[in-house]
C-alpha cells in the first residue's frame, strides 16, 4: 500500500517554507575529496608538502612530501623528484625515488625511474618500472623504511647475482 508523501499536490504542501515550526533536516552533498591540481601549463622547481591530495599534470622537479596523502600523476605529468606520500598513482613520468604509507599504482601508460617502497604495489601491463621495489609488511606501515638510497647496493647486488646464475 502507498505511504502518503511529505509533499502533497493538493496545493497544501508540508515543505519548510510553509510550516516554519517544523523540525526538517536539510539534507547536505558532502564536499568533494580536497585535491590541488598542478596543470599541464605549469612547471615546478623546488619542495611541495600539503595535507591534501594533489593531482599532477604539469612539470614538478625536487620534492614532493604528502605523508598523509594521495599523490596522481597525471597523462601529461612529469615529475623529477622523490615521492613521499600514503598513496601514488602514475599514469605520467616519474623519476625518482617514491616512498609510499599504502599503495603504489602504476598504470599502463606510467613510467617510473627509481626505487619504490610501499606496503603494496600495483603494475599494470604495460607500465615501465626500472628500479628497486622493497614490499613492507603490513606491521611496518607506520614505521619508516629504510632510506630508498640504501636499497641502491642491493640492487646492484641482486643483479650481480642474477647474471652470475645466467652465466653458470
């Protein structure tokens, strides 16, 4: 069976405006995530630290620190430059070292020159990744990593041994 709405049609509606003693909650939109958006036109040299997310399209070179935070490069975004932040996403290019709280995303049209450290990490096909990847537990989410430079040695390391193995 049919409830009887709040608004009638029958030219005696029960809206706010009519019935001012009403108790009638205002319904509100939640504002949108806050996002700075750096655009394609735009070039950057030096240090950029926030507490919100930032959207990347242009040319930034030197260092990006939002630790609690998503960081987005954008198609047309070119970064030259450390990434500190909880989450990143690439779908543009980025060289340097990233060091990530949750979640590297790199897309298939993402290119990443340097080492990454994160507790998980998503490479789509087609995505390019030339460096070291070091996977935290969990456990040491909240615990800083080692600095991304010293991951370097083992690298070269790994390699060493990687063509030792092919040669024997």
């Amino acid at each position: 069976m049919l409830q009887p709405s709040e608004y009638s049609f029958n030219g005696k509606a029960n809206s706010p405006a009519s019935t001012p003693n009403s108790f009638n909650p205002v319904k509100t939109v939640s504002a949108p995530i806050e996002q700075a958006t750096i655009g394609r036109t735009l070039v950057i040299k030096g240090e950029i630290s926030g507490a919100e997310a930032l959207y990347i399209d242009g040319q930034i070179e030197g260092k990006i620190s939002m630790p609690e935070n998503r960081v987005t490069i954008g198609r047309n975004g070119s970064v030259q430059a450390n990434i500190s932040a909880r989450e990143v996403v690439v779908m543009g290019k980025v060289t340097g070292n990233i060091e990530c709280t949750d979640r590297v995303d790199i897309r298939s049209e993402g290119v990443v020159n340097g080492d990454v450290s994160t507790v998980r990490i998503s490479v789509e096909d087609g995505a390019v990744l030339k460096g070291g990847i070091e996977v935290r537990s969990g456990d040491q989410k909240q615990n800083h990593a080692k600095p991304v430079e010293t991951l370097k040695p083992a690298v070269a390391e790994t390699q060493k041994a990687m063509s030792a193995t092919a040669s024997a």
